[in-house]
C-alpha cells in the first residue's frame, strides 16, 4: 500500500513509517520539522516538509503521493502546556486536522488512522478503561482529540472517510534507529535515562501519597513497535472503530524508576515534590476488543524489555538526533 504519514517525523510517526517501509509499503511522511526531526525521516520514504495549517500544501502533497491511507500523527500533546495554551491545542488538534480531512476529500483518499490518546477520558470511575467508558476529559489536549474523534465519525457518514482512531497513554520503547527525542521532554522513562546519562542530576517524582501500593501514580506503559503494529493492523479494518491500546497492567513511578536503575546498572537519584493537579492515581487502559477485532497482540509485556530498548537507543544517540 502507498501509506502517507502525517508527523513521520516524531517519535511514534518515524517507527511506525520504519516498521511499514520494513514491510514493504511505498511511504510519504509530511512534518513541519517543528516538533520533529530531520534525522528521524526514514531515508527510504518521500518527504515532504509543510505545516497542516496551510491547507494548499497539504493537498499538493496528497495529490503527488496518491496514497491508499492516511496516518495522522501530528499534534501538539503536552497536558500542562495545553492548560496554558487551549488556543494551540484546538487550532492544531482540530482546525489543522480538518485541513488533513478536507485535502482528503478533495484528493478522493478515504482512509485515516487517527493517533489519539486515552486523556480523552480523564479521571474514569473504574479500570481497566474501555472504549464504553464515558469520555470526560479534564484538560484542553484531551478535549482537542475527543473534538477530532467525533469529527471523524461525521465524515464517515457524510463523505465516507473510513477512520480507526487508536487511544494509549504511555508510549515508551525504541528501535535500533529510532527512539524517543522531544524538545521539551515530559514522560519519566527518557527523563530517568538522562539522570543515567549524567545529563540530569535527578528525576523529579510528583506524588508519594496516592492510594497506591508504593504512593505513586501508575500507567500503563506501551512498547512503541506493539505501538506502530496496531496502527498498520488498523490499515486493514473494515469498519471505522475506536481502538483502546495498553498492556493491561500497569507500573508505578517508583517501579519504572528501580527498573531503569536496573537496565542501566546506574544509581538513579531522585528528588520528591508535590502532587501535579489532575494526575489520577492509576491508568490502565483494555484492549481486549483490538485483540479480537484485529487480532492484535504486544509483544512486549516487560517493563523492562521496554527500558532495554530505550536504554539502547539513547546509549547509542545520547544527545538524540542532535548528533
């Protein structure tokens, strides 16, 4: 298939363009190199650099590459900044992402796997989250991709864009090549990892008194290839369908700390501040229903075959792609 790739510049987008070109599909990735890398483009795939806001570019882009779907992975995704900044949140997450779908309409491509987030269902009564769950975001960046995802449904019925809109908390993991390089890093595992590398002198934990076997706050942590391989599986779906991704189980802030310590060999200093507001005390998302529609299955159960494949690649690229 002729897969085009919307943000295959970043972390999740560049595995999942790796693991299609790996599996024999033509790629195009578009990215605006904003939150992206250069470096992170598979050499094997076309690229085209522009912005989903400028609704021009978008659609000369689709109409050169022809592609069979459309993967979106582009969207601003930092939870405190979204607080401070709803505007960016719902101009990028939902204006710029009704370009993506107007260009393809205008271009005749009527399939998109849309990257959204289980932070559309904010503080759920009971776990594991399920894609019954009522959704209720508590913050601007799970409101944008609820926003988007009931956008979805209205193109599928009005101009028959077929869609599979995938939700997961905690993508972490890497390939050989490709891992996990932010601008402004937020999520814990590449945070401890550079406290392993000598480039933080301490990883910070918000929260010791939560209702939690050690006091932490617990997520579901998500290998980035069982990741990439439920957005490729989704590519064959028959219907359009909301998919909840994870691994069932869940690890605490302490845990992923002792478990990077460990992978590593290095002493982790830590340092203890108070609770961020919003953080829910644990977040466990089901998958059972991808298992059965797609037959879906992650490979990496272990939290610390996860960090190994971090560990590896930042090992390798200590200074991410800025080497």
């Amino acid at each position: 298939m002729r897969i085009f790739v919307v943000g295959g510049a970043g972390y999740i987008g560049s595995v999942c363009a790796e693991l299609l070109l790996d599996e024999g599909h033509e790629v195009t990735i578009f990215d605006s190199l904003t939150e992206g890398h250069q470096r992170a483009v598979d050499s094997r795939a076309n690229f085209f650099q522009g912005e989903l806001g400028d609704r021009p570019r978008i659609q000369a882009a689709l109409s050169n590459a022809r592609p069979d779907a459309v993967m979106h992975f582009a969207a601003n995704a930092l939870v405190g900044e979204s607080m401070r900044d709803p505007s960016k949140y719902f101009r990028n997450n939902m204006c710029n992402g009704l370009n993506l779908l107007d260009a393809m309409v205008a271009t005749g491509i009527q399939r998109i796997v849309f990257s959204s987030t289980c932070a559309i269902f904010g503080l759920p009564e009971r776990l594991p989250i399920e894609e019954t769950t009522p959704a209720r975001p508590i913050n601007p960046y799970g409101e944008s991709k609820l926003a988007f995802e009931k956008i979805l449904h209205w193109y599928d019925r009005i101009h028959g864009v077929k869609f599979v809109s995938l939700r997961y908390f905690n993508a972490a993991g890497a390939t050989r090549n490709f891992g996990e390089d932010h601008r402004q890093e937020t999520h814990l595992i590449p945070n401890v990892l550079k406290v392993a590398l000598w480039q933080k002198p301490n990883v910070e934990i918000y929260g010791t008194d939560y209702e939690t076997p050690d006091g932490t706050c617990i997520r579901d942590y998500i290998h980035i290839v069982d990741l990439a391989r439920a957005h490729i599986l989704a590519l064959s779906a028959a219907n359009s369908a909301f998919y909840n991704l994870g691994t069932g189980g869940g690890s605490s802030v302490r845990e992923v700390i002792a478990a990077c310590g460990k992978v590593t060999g290095r002493n982790i200093a830590t340092i203890e501040k108070p609770r961020r507001p919003g953080d829910p005390p644990r977040l466990i998302a089901s998958s059972e229903t991808i298992k059965k529609e797609l037959g879906w299955r992650p490979q990496f159960q272990s939290l610390e075959a996860i960090i190994e494949s971090a560990w590896k690649w930042h090992e390798k690229f200590p200074r991410g792609y800025q080497d």
